[in-house]
C-alpha cells in the first residue's frame, strides 16, 4: 500500500517561516545552496492520546529527519530509513486495542548536508496514523502535544556527520514518554502544509536493538573505562546518582591508547567526547544519534559506585549469528571471517553505510561488496533491492547515478558509477527475480548512455571528467598507478581502470539483456578488443596502466582478471604479480583482484593472498586488534583509518563462493553450483550459510568433502 503525504503531516509552530529547498545538484556545481531558515540540532518530544476500540491495530510512523517512538512508555522503534521526500518510508507496529494508547514520539531534524540523511532542506514533519484492516482510524493531529527539547548540545564531528550530545538531565522532561504525564503546558501540532512526501512502507525490515552490558570495567582516574568486547553501533544508555550541575565526561573510542585509556581523537576523524551535566537525584542519560566504538569512560564520578547502571542499546540491520558461520582448524581464516561478519553487522544499519562513524553514507561501490556479503550472512536482499532503488532515484542528478545515495551530499565517483549493474544482478544471483532485474535495467541503460559520451572511435573511454576517477583508496596504496588522477577532473588521456570498469559494465549490462530476453548489440567484445590493443604489454603479459605508459600495476590487471579481460597466457603473470613483495593495493580492489584468481583457477594462491601474513592482509587487522575489519589493511596506512569499514568483508563471498565453491547459478537444478577448492591444509572446516530457504553446509575433514543440504530450521551442528 502507498500513501500520499499531503495530507496528515505534522509540524511545530517554530517551522512556520522556514522554506523548503532542493538540495539535489552534481558534485562539480558550486552554486551555492539556498537558505532555509532552519535550526540545526533540532529536537522536539511529541505525545499523543488515542481511544482504540477492542481489536487488532498498526500504528504507521514517519518523520524528516527521524525518529524514537514509545508506545504507554514501552519502546516501539526507530526510523525511518533515509530517503528522498518523493520516495518516503513509513513503518509499521502492531498495536492492541481495548484501550487509550499514548504515543510518544522523539523527533530530530538535523540540518546539516551531509551522506547521512536529505536533511539541510528545510523539511520537519511527522506523520502517523493507526489503521485497522486496511482503513486508518486515527491521524497524528493537532490535538498531539509538543515541547522542543533544549537537553542537547554540542558540535559536529567527523565529516559534519552528526552532532555531538552533550546533554543535560536537567533540561529533560523524565518520564514524557509514559502515561499520565502531564503535558498540559506543551505545545500544539500543526499542519505541514508543505508537505510534498510521497509515502510508502519502508522496505527493509526494522533495525534490531539490543542490551548489551560491558564484559569488562575498571576503574581509572576520576571514573571507570567499560569494554563491551568488540565493535558496537549504538548509544550509550547510563544512570547516575550526583548532584545537580554535576558535569560527568563520556569519551567514547574503538581502541586504547599507549597508555590505556580511550582514544576518543578516533582515527577515524571522530571525536567522541561529550558532556553529562547531572540533575538532582538520580539521573538517566539518553543518547540519540548513534555512534562507533567499543570503549567507553565515564570520568567525574568521583567515586564510581555513582554509576547506577550502564550499558549500549546496539542497533543494526537483524542479523541471526547462527545463520552463516564458518568453524576451521585454521584460526586465521575463522577469525577473517567473524571481523567481517562484525563489520557487516556494524555498517548495516537502514542502508549499507561505508562507516558507522566518519560518514555513514551509503557509497556505491562500498556497497556492491557489503551487499554480497550481508545477502550470504542473512539470507535477505530487502536491504539490497533498497540500496539499488536509493541509487537509481539519484538518477534526478545525474544518469549516471551519485557515487552516496540517499544523503543530501552530492558526490559523484566514476568507478562505482560503472560498477553498479553489480548490485541488481547480486539480487538476480539469489533471487532469480527477473521482474526485479527489469525495474533496474533502464538504470544501466542511463549509466551506458552517459559515459558513452567519453568514447573514443575504437570504443575506449578518455579524459572521463564525471566525478571522482578513484583507482583505489586509500591514494598511497595504488601501486605506482602510472596515469595524472586529480580532483574533480581526471587527467587527460585514457587511462586503464576506468575502462576496464567500463568493458565490466557493458559485461554486466549484456548478462542482464540475456536473463531478460533482450536483444544485445555486443559492445563488450568491441570495447574487449580496444582494451586489449591500448594496454597490453606482450613483454611482460601483463597490462599497462595507461596507453602511454610502460607500468603495469596491480590496478592494471586486478580488474582485467575479474573480468575476464586477460588472455590465457596472462594467468602465470598475474599471480606472479599479486604474489610480489611490495606489490599492494587497497582492501576494496583486493576483492576483486582475488576474483580474478578464482577466475584464472588459481584458488591457492587466492587463499595464500587472503591469508597472508605481512602487513597488507586481514591478519594484519587481527593483529593490530581487529574486531571489525578496517578500511586500510593497517590503522596507520591512511592518515584517518576507520576501524569498521564494511567494504573490507569481500572476504566472506571469497571464502565461500571460491573457496567452499558455493556459487549461487539460477540455470542450475538446485539453484547454486558446488565446486569446492578448498587446499587440503585447511581441515575441520566446517560452512553454513543460508540460500533460497534453505542452509548449505560444506565440510572438509581429512581430505574429505561433504555437501549437506538442510531447511533453515535446522541450523547448528
């Protein structure tokens, strides 16, 4: 069901002069954004009494930016997910009725453009409606009570991604949420007669919460330091026994510092510090925009059995931890695999974030990675089909998409761009959904035609100017690549990334016509052919990094052997290379430089490279204290590492599809292929993971493999 918005949103008295203005533009559009009007930080508590009838009800919910709700002081959830104002979420909740109901609602706007929310365009509304059997009952009016919440404070931190909470517990109405509190002094709602929203039900399934109490504290000057164990995404929840105008300090931080203490100046580029000023009695400290960490300390206690409860309420997209697990007498390759499972976990929030800390944008190519992984972890593409469908509405901007959909920040990367046909045809892999695949083709389409005007006569791409030419990220890690890569405008030429990426996505785009019945023009072999021709270089068997140049990087060939672009003599050339001392590259194309040597059958080097032990792999991570994977094989390899970087878990699809040799195949009777590689060294090894309702395991023990084939509620040995 759809609904339009025009009708039932709500506002405060305070928006009454703000203007509503469109932050859509390409990245290259200086112009300056208009002005709104709007506070910033902006926190409003709502409530609102409704008399149900005995009976079976839903409560739908949304707001701009976001919300918490409660339902008679009991938690309810939280949303919706970013969106664009024409293509808006709702989400619903069963509710019982025989009863009056209060709803209370902790609204937010944020008003800074940023990858997180469309927030900075003057929108701030609510919109609620309880229905039963398909017919609403009663709306969010102006009978709802308000009161602007003036608790919060503080600046911006990372990159303008959120603002720090310094809060104070005596500016905060405790016990607002519950029945019987008296709101008679608040404000009344009104009408958003701007409203411009079109509504529908969010896609994705609500975000799991859950309580989560550290496993270890001590105590530290002035306070305590708690560990909850390992990379968390949530908000930190505390009551404490001071008095009032006591100022406590909570520095939050993925790590410890030299001298065992949090590091709240993250890596990163966060800086997690914020102050808890007390009220008489107990006071309870509520956090609401979420954060990443691990460590937490508490400082100005004094005396820390002032500390009258302390834990995390996590958040994240629901993940079942028995669903997909990987057991192995190899420690490091089950370690690999649980911190990019935690990375999953951590980064899949309502999207698929690069970062649950510096950004949390949801950026294309992170994505064409995380989803794949998340999609075997879980067993569900709900969040994979909203990602493709937050991409393809940015086509409003540009047809060749946005490289970090749905946020307000314009920003636009070539690579991910041409990468995108990847995730409509991740869903295909696993879903068979050609229905689905349709609704995405004309995306492509756009993305074809559109970078099709950098052609050159022989089909190759040249001085590609859209956005970011990114080659790999961090910059230091690109191997020498041989070819001027500047901000906003690439250097003049033709250089090889882009183009390999371009015959990838001609590829794609073709697989798509086949699955689909269309007819195809074949442009691949073409372009194939031209890449061929400009780039290899015969003496070495491998290819070059640009047309002019004699360097061949690892760049220069990783996606060449993805994609099928190396010659069959290639092959010895290009493990040879990725197997060279000193010869790196970044965590995002090492997935699919490790691809190419799945495609090349040169599976034991791939588990070589995944398992490697010098400082440009995943036991690098694991030993500097991985609990997530980092965006950098290492914390120092890039000026501000982020410690949970989803992009770095390729290696579960890796150590699934190339190594146990589970392939999801639509053209094949059961649905997947089972081609095993696993190198007899790795014994005991035992894989779960989750495909079309059913579980797949693998083992390998003493040489011997096994394939057995289970419904899902059978998990577990």
């Amino acid at each position: 069901m759809s609904a339009t918005g025009q009708g039932g949103w709500m506002t405060v008295p305070e928006w009454a002069g703000v203007r509503q203005v469109e932050v859509f533009r390409r990245e290259q559009d200086n112009s300056p954004m208009p002005e709104t009007g709007a506070p910033r930080n902006f926190h409003v508590l709502v409530r609102g009494q409704v008399e149900l009838p005995p009976g079976d009800y839903t409560i739908r919910i949304s707001a701009d930016d976001y919300y918490h709700a409660w339902l008679d002081g009991a938690w309810l959830g939280q949303g919706p997910a970013p969106a664009y104002h024409d293509r808006y979420f709702y989400q619903e909740y069963a509710v019982a009725g025989g009863r009056t109901v209060t709803v209370a609602l902790h609204l937010y706007y944020q008003g800074l453009v940023n990858r997180v929310w469309n927030s900075g365009d003057g929108r701030f509304g609510l919109w609620a409606e309880l229905v039963r059997d398909g017919e609403a009952v009663a709306r969010c009016n102006g009978s709802w009570r308000y009161q602007v919440c003036s608790a919060y404070s503080g600046e911006t931190t990372g990159y303008d991604t959120q603002f720090l909470e310094d809060f104070d517990s005596r500016r905060w109405p405790e016990g607002w949420e519950r029945p019987g509190f008296d709101d008679g002094g608040w404000g009344r709602l009104i009408p958003a007669d701007w409203a411009d929203y079109e509504l529908s039900p969010q896609p994705t399934a609500n975000l799991s919460r859950t309580r989560v109490e550290p496993v270890a504290s001590r105590a530290v000057p002035g306070g305590v330091l708690l560990d909850f164990g390992r990379e968390r995404v949530g908000v930190l929840h505390a009551a404490a026994q001071g008095r009032a105008g006591q100022r406590l300090t909570l520095r939050f931080g993925e790590e410890l510092d030299e001298n065992g203490r949090v590091r709240y100046q993250m890596r990163c580029n966060c800086r997690y510090e914020e102050v808890w000023t007390l009220g008489p009695g107990e006071s309870v400290l509520h956090q609401y925009d979420y954060k990443a960490f691990r460590y937490v300390e508490v400082l100005g206690l004094g005396d820390d059995r002032l500390l009258t409860g302390c834990w995390v309420w996590e958040r994240h997209y629901p993940m079942d931890d028995g669903l997909c697990t990987l057991s192995c007498k190899r420690d490091e390759l089950e370690n690999i695999f649980t911190i990019c499972k935690n990375a999953v976990r951590c980064g899949c929030q309502e999207g698929y974030l690069d970062c649950p800390s510096r950004e949390k944008g949801q950026y294309l190519g992170d994505a064409v990675i995380t989803a794949r992984s998340q999609v075997w972890l879980t067993g569900k593409t709900d969040l994979l089909r909203k990602c493709v469908r937050d991409f393809m509405a940015s086509a409003r901007v540009t047809p060749a998409l946005m490289g970090v959909a749905p946020g307000s920040l314009m920003q636009e990367i070539a690579d991910f761009s041409l990468l995108f046909p990847a995730l409509p045809l991740t869903d295909y892999d696993f879903t068979g959904d050609r229905d689905f695949l349709g609704e995405c083709y004309p995306a492509v389409e756009g993305i074809v035609r559109y970078f099709a005007g950098y052609q050159r006569p022989d089909g190759l791409l040249e001085n590609v100017s859209h956005g970011w030419n990114l080659v790999d990220w961090p910059e230091n890690l690109r191997d020498g690549y041989d070819f001027p890569l500047t901000r906003p405008v690439v250097g003049e030429g033709c250089h090889n990334v882009i183009n390999a990426l371009w015959y990838a996505c001609l590829l794609m785009k073709e697989r798509m016509e086949r699955a689909l019945d269309l007819p195809m023009t074949g442009e691949s072999r073409r372009v194939g052919a031209a890449f061929r021709d400009a780039f290899w270089r015969p003496e070495q068997n491998l290819f070059a990094d640009s047309e002019k140049s004699a360097h061949c990087s690892l760049h220069a060939n990783l996606y060449a052997a993805c994609f099928g672009l190396t010659p069959p003599g290639g092959a010895d050339a290009y493990e040879k290379l990725l197997l060279t001392p000193g010869r790196v590259c970044g965590v995002f194309p090492m997935y699919f430089a490790l691809r190419g040597l799945g495609r090349l059958g040169r599976t034991d080097a791939l588990y070589r490279l995944l398992t490697r032990e010098d400082e440009y792999g995943w036991r690098n991570m694991l030993r500097e204290g991985a609990t997530a994977c980092f965006e950098a094989w290492g914390k120092d390899q890039k000026w501000n590492t982020s410690l949970c970087h989803p992009w770095a878990s390729g290696a579960v699809p890796l150590i699934i599809e190339e190594l146990a040799g589970l392939r999801p195949d639509r053209s094949a009777e059961e649905g997947f292929r089972f081609e095993p590689h696993l190198p007899g060294k790795v014994d005991r090894f035992t894989l779960q993971a989750p495909l079309n309702g059913r579980l797949l395991r693998v083992k390998q023990k003493d040489g011997r493999r096994l394939l057995t084939v289970l419904p899902t509620h059978e998990k577990g040995e």
